[in-house]
C-alpha cells in the first residue's frame, strides 16, 4: 500500500549544496525548530574530494505558505552561499512523457503513476509516432504527435519547447523515445530530463541490441538511467541495475529480461527525482534513497 501524501503546505523537502562549512547542519535543524516544525528525515554527504556538502531535509511545519518559508530560509542560505530548493512533499512533478515505439516503460509509469507508487501527474504524451495514441486516450492524456526528421527536427523541438512551457512541466521522460535530441535543446532541459537505455553501450548500438547481446553469449544485461545532456547517453547517471541471463534464453527472452530492468530502472529515477532525493555534483550524482 502506499502512503498518502500529507496535506498540501504542511510538509517540505528543503535540498541544498555548498562549501563544507561547520555549523550547517545545526543551522538547518535551528530553522525548523524556530518554525515549530519536526525533522522527519535527514540525510548529507560530504564530498571529500571537492570539499562540498549535500544535504535533503524532510520536515513538517504548522506554516502553509511554500513561499514564506523560502523567504525565512534565504538569511540561512545566504550565510553558507547555499544553492538550494525547497519544495512541497504533496505537489506531484509534472512529467512529460516521451515515447517512439517500444511501450514498456511507458505502460509501467502509467501503471505506477495511476497506483500511486510514483509522486507525478502526466499532463501529456509526446511521441514521433501514433502507435500508443490509443494508449493515451484510454488513459485520458492528451497525446501529441511531434514526427521528427532530419530536415524538419529544429520545428520539432520548438514544438516541444513549446509543450513543456504550456502544461508547466516539471520533468521530461525519454520513455524510449528514439531520437537524438540536439546540443541546444539538451542544454535548456539540463537537470529535467531523464532517459532510460540499455547496458550495451558502447558495444551494441543500433537495432537489435540484445540480439546481437545474444550472439555474443552476454550473462549480463541491464539499463541506465541517467539526465540527458549534449553528451550522447553519458549524462549524470541516476540508477542502475542488471539481470544474469544465460544460454538457454532466446534471443526474445533476452529482450524481455532487459525490457523488464528498463522500466524497473526508469521508475526509480523517476521516484527519486520526484522525491527530490537527486543532487547533481558536477558529471554525476549524489543519491539520497
């Protein structure tokens, strides 16, 4: 069963970055008992190697308005040059899905999404192709179709640009969308875009890649989820995980197997970033689970 959100405006996610300094985390904690508010969960990391601090901070307090806290916390923020964000636990992340032709990932957010197992609302789906309009309709989500080509690919990613401005969109889902986004439009989703891939990579590119991993006699497949940046497929990764196959799985097997750790891996990078339990540090990612 999953928990219910608590009561809009009673809960917050305070996360912050900065230099190590002594005294943050008393600091913190000081801020939310001088609001009457409770600590619920608290967890940091100090990064050694760059001399920087990480903290998320769960806490529950009488005040209503997101807006006033931010305002009383930025005295504390400012004492410490923290970059920082706080949120409100009950406000779902507003995801923008992305689909092409493979459906897995995209029928288990769904599935997630309507269960409640992720804290998100999909206002619509993108796809380059119509197969799963119907799969939109059923689930009474609005569906865009943006086809993309080489000559026509700048339009669509203003079209795209332009969807995100216009449901409010929090989060994009590369749900096996597959096309190559552009340097610039990379770029101006930095830390909101989320993709999902096989293992393979470098290895087997192109069509068929666990077919081919099955030639090969693989033991191991797997998937990645990661942010998207210009660098194709080596953006901060945000979860992993694997599955052992073996010879007496078919080439069909495999891909199921490696499907199913596709979606399994998505959905997690979507809770924890959804759950503001993701930091970008630099290239890759603090991960409070």
């Amino acid at each position: 069963m999953v928990a219910p959100c608590p009561p809009a405006g009673h809960e917050y996610v305070l996360t912050l970055t900065c230099r190590e300094a002594p005294g943050i985390v008393f600091a913190v904690s000081q801020f939310v008992m001088e609001h009457g508010g409770n600590i619920s969960a608290s967890q940091q990391f100090d990064d050694r190697l760059t001399d920087t601090f990480f903290m998320r901070v769960q806490f529950r307090v009488d005040a209503t308005d997101a807006d006033q806290v931010r305002q009383d916390f930025a005295p504390v923020a400012s004492q410490f040059s923290m970059a920082w964000q706080l949120h409100d636990v009950a406000t779902p992340t507003r995801t923008l899905l992305m689909v092409s032709r493979f459906g897995h990932c995209l029928n288990d957010l769904l599935f997630r999404t309507q269960t409640g197992a992720l804290n998100i609302e999909i206002p619509a789906i993108v796809s380059n192709h119509r197969d799963f309009e119907p799969v939109a309709e059923t689930n009474g989500i609005p569906f865009h179709h943006v086809p993309v080509t080489h000559e026509t690919k700048p339009e669509a990613e203003a079209q795209l640009l332009e969807l995100v401005d216009t449901y409010g969109v929090d989060l994009i889902v590369l749900a096996r969308y597959m096309q190559v986004l552009s340097n610039d439009l990379c770029s101006k989703l930095e830390g909101r875009a989320i993709n999902i891939h096989h293992s393979f990579l470098p290895s087997f590119k192109g069509a068929k890649p666990y077919h081919q991993a099955h030639a090969r006699g693989v033991k191991l497949v797997g998937a990645t989820a990661h942010y998207v940046t210009p660098d194709l497929d080596e953006g901060p990764i945000i979860e992993q995980d694997v599955v052992r196959v073996d010879h007496s799985l078919d080439p069909a097997e495999m891909t199921a197997a490696g499907r199913d750790v596709e979606a399994q891996v998505l959905a997690r990078a979507i809770r924890w970033h959804s759950e503001h339990r993701v930091l970008l540090d630099r290239n890759h990612t603090v991960v409070f689970r």
